[in-house]
C-alpha cells in the first residue's frame, strides 16, 4: 500500500516511468539500427553478386555475425579465425551510440557527470546481454567475446559522446589543469596522426592507381562488393599508414614495409592494399619527419600552458600517453587473424606502435615546449658575504635612531634658556603700566570748574 494519495502517487511514478523509458530507448536504440544497417548492406551486396540466391532467412542469418564484426568481436567461421575485421562499421556504430546518449541526457535533463552513470550501464549493459546472445546463437564467437568487446565498445562510445557535448565538464574540473590541457593537446595530435596516415594512403593509392583499378571486377555486381570491402577497411589502411610512419609498419603474412626494412610478399586482392609498396626504397626514412612534425606541433600548442618549463613537460607527458594510447586502441582493431592463410596475420604491431608513439610525441613535444615558451625568472643566488653586508646595514640603520634622539634632546636643552631670556623683557612695561595706572587711580578728582 502506498502512502500517497493516487493522484500523487501518478505524479510521483510517472517521473521514473519516463526515465526509464529513456535509459531503454538509449540502450535497445542504437542495436535495432545496427543490426539493421548491417542486414541492409549484407542484401545489397548479395543482391548485386553475380549468380547469388538471396533469401530473407539467410541474410538474417549471416547478419548476426556481422553485427558483432561491427563491434570487433573476432569471429570464428568454418573452424577459422577472422579477428582482422573492418573500422568503418565501428566507428559508425559509436557515432550512433554517441547521438543515443547524448539524447537521453538531453531528455532527463543531466547536471552533473553522475548523472550520466545510468546511461553508460544501461548501454553498456545491453550491448552485452545482445552479444552474449548472438555469439552463444551463432556459434561464431566466444561468449566472453561476445559480452565484454561490445560492452567495451559501447562504454567508450558513450563516453565520448557525453564528453563532445559537455556533460563530463565537471570531472575536468576536478583533474589538473595541465592535464587537461595536454588531453586536449593529444586529441590534437592524435587527428593530425591519423591525417599523416591518410595522405599516405592516399598517396600510395594516387601512384598505383591502375594496380588497384584492374583488381576490380569487370561484373557491376562483384565490382560494388569489392568497392564496398574496400571503403569498409579504408580506416584500417589509414591506421597502417600511421603505424608506416611510426615506424614499426605493416604486416600482412610474409610481406612487411616499414621505412627500414621490406619484405615482398602475396597480397589479397583487394583494391584497398594497393596502397602498399611493391619494393623498398632508401629514401624512406623521410617519412620519420612526419611524427616527428606532430611532436613539434604537440609541443608548440603547449608552450603556454603554464610559466613554469617544468610544469608544461607534464601537459607534454599526459600530451603523449592519449597519443599513443589512441594509436594502441586503433592497431589493435585495425589487425588480427586472416583465417589462417598466406595472409595470415595481419598487423599494426599495436604494442610497439604505442611505445614508437610515445617516444615521437614526448621528446620533440617536450623540446619545443620548453624553448619556445615563457621562462622564469631566476633570482641569483646569495652567498655568505651578501648576508653579511645586509647585517651590517641592518646594525648601523638600528643605531640610527638612538643618535637622533641624543641630539635632538641636546637641542631642546639649549633652546629652553633661550626662550627664558625672550620671555622676561615684556614682564616691565605691563609692571610700568600698572604703576602708572595705580598713579592715575591715586589723583583725586577735581571738578570741571576748578580745572579751566
């Protein structure tokens, strides 16, 4: 039985209906639309291939796993490993949980950071008892997979989400300033990074056009499947750009390219990886002038973020740990088993990518952050002489005061005879005046007669 009256009680209820159904709709929202999009390209690309028998149960079917591919759940098909699956489904589906989220803050009106902890479990959350689900129905995936690599993907996009829109604003409030500044200085980075990435891409692209433009089919329907896989894995060319710059490169089976070293080697055919090298060449190491460039700007962007040299090499240190984290988190989706063929693995070399991007971001950063920034002023250093001579001043401004008082009680002294002797002349005439007043007074007084 409840206390309040039942037109209270609605009133009461009716605010955690409505917040519940917006934690719901935020959580189930964004796995309805994925499973969708998914299903809707899975029937294109089946309808558009030559000599393919669509029907609706099986495209159902094979969407399952596809969502989870979507979310980097490494996948095991007829007894073989897939875990080297496509970026671009993944970074749609964090947008879309992003917009989700931020969505339902806007609705139940959040004020602080911990408000946005119900919406971060209840997405994380469903995501999880969906994979967990998909990955024990399909067979296609580990069910510890299948619940945590979703759930951590949708925490991580949410979280982004909130943080674009400012809903976090008070957990940086509470963090160091120069930590803040260096987070938002490594996102910087970290964009210009993956701009290096693309325009080598683009740039191995532009100068084996015809290799990568014959490796297309000449049906529309196999052609608009290759197209898609490859526009699919375009963010996975870029993070192996990254890592080409960085250093450590690329791995796919027997070929390797990094700017010190080649190694030759078959290639899938796909479009997409005709951005890769045929041969090496010596003049590569060029390349390493890239990272080294985003360093610079790193540390250029943080020469004002405190006076103090040495407190700006901390913004420099947060600065460098998001790039590299960020670069970790991108090699190890980018990668991952090829079904165990003669493209087997492919690979970023994530843990090395991490630490080369640490070492690129932190000494330039650090270099021109301490240079090119406002410097201290030093005072110089005291030495027992300095403490000496001050001692004496300070004995000699303390007698002082003593020999002013001497001499000005010596002053007064003399001046008071002085003023005895100036003040005993003026005593006569008013004693004259008195005397001869008291004359006056003395005279009798004579009629006027008597006087003329």
């Amino acid at each position: 039985m409840s206390l309040y009256p039942p037109d209270v009680e609605d009133d009461v209820d009716e605010p955690i209906r409505s917040r519940a159904r917006v934690l719901l709709v935020a959580g189930i929202g964004p796995l309805f639309v994925g499973y969708a999009g998914v299903v809707v390209v899975l029937a294109l690309v089946i309808s558009v291939a030559t000599k393919a028998d669509v029907s609706t149960v099986s495209v159902l079917s094979a969407a399952m796993p596809g969502w989870l591919a979507a979310y980097q759940v490494p996948l095991r098909l007829d007894g073989h490993d897939l875990g080297a699956l496509p970026l671009l489904p993944t970074l749609l589906i964090i947008l879309l949980i992003g917009r989700a989220v931020t969505n339902a803050a806007d609705r139940i009106e959040v004020d602080s950071a911990r408000d946005t902890l119900p919406i971060i479990a209840t997405v994380s959350a469903t995501h999880a008892i969906a994979g967990g689900v998909l990955a024990e129905v399909t067979s296609s995936a580990s069910l510890a997979a299948g619940l945590l690599v979703p759930a951590g993907v949708a925490a991580l996009a949410a979280v982004i989400g909130l943080a674009r829109q400012g809903y976090l604003d008070d957990v940086f409030d509470r963090v160091d300033e120069l930590a803040v500044h260096g987070l938002w200085a490594g996102l910087i980075g970290l964009g210009t990074m993956i701009g290096v990435g693309t325009c080598l891409v683009l740039l191995g692209l532009g100068t084996s056009f015809t290799t990568a433009a014959g490796l297309f089919s000449p049906g529309i329907g196999d052609s608009v499947g290759m197209f898609l896989l490859s526009v699919a894995y375009l963010p996975n060319a870029v993070v192996g750009g990254m890592s080409f710059a960085a250093g450590p490169g690329v791995t796919i089976g027997q070929l390797t390219a990094t700017p010190l070293h080649f190694t030759g080697g078959p290639l899938p055919g796909v479009p997409v990886l005709a951005a890769l090298p045929e041969t090496g060449a010596a003049w590569w190491p060029v390349f390493f002038l890239l990272p080294l460039g985003v360093g610079a700007f790193v540390g250029w962007i943080l020469r004002d973020a405190s006076e103090d040299p040495i407190a700006r090499l901390r913004a420099v240190g947060a600065a460098a740990v998001v790039v590299a984290g960020g670069c970790l988190l991108l090699a190890i989706g980018a990668g991952g088993r090829l079904a165990d063929g003669m493209f087997d693995p492919l690979s970023m070399h994530p843990w090395s990518l991490g630490l080369a991007m640490l070492l690129w971001i932190a000494l330039p950063a650090a270099t021109v952050a301490w240079w090119a920034g406002p410097r201290l002023v030093l005072v110089p250093s005291r030495g027992l002489l300095d403490d000496a001579i001050e001692a004496e001043a300070a004995a000699e401004a303390a007698e002082e005061p003593e020999d002013l008082t001497d001499s000005a009680e010596a002053q007064d002294a003399e001046e008071e005879p002085a003023e005895e002797q100036e003040a005993g002349p003026p005593a006569e005439p008013v004693a004259q005046d008195t005397d001869e007043q008291a004359e006056d007074n003395d005279e009798p007084d004579l009629p006027e007669e008597i006087e003329k």
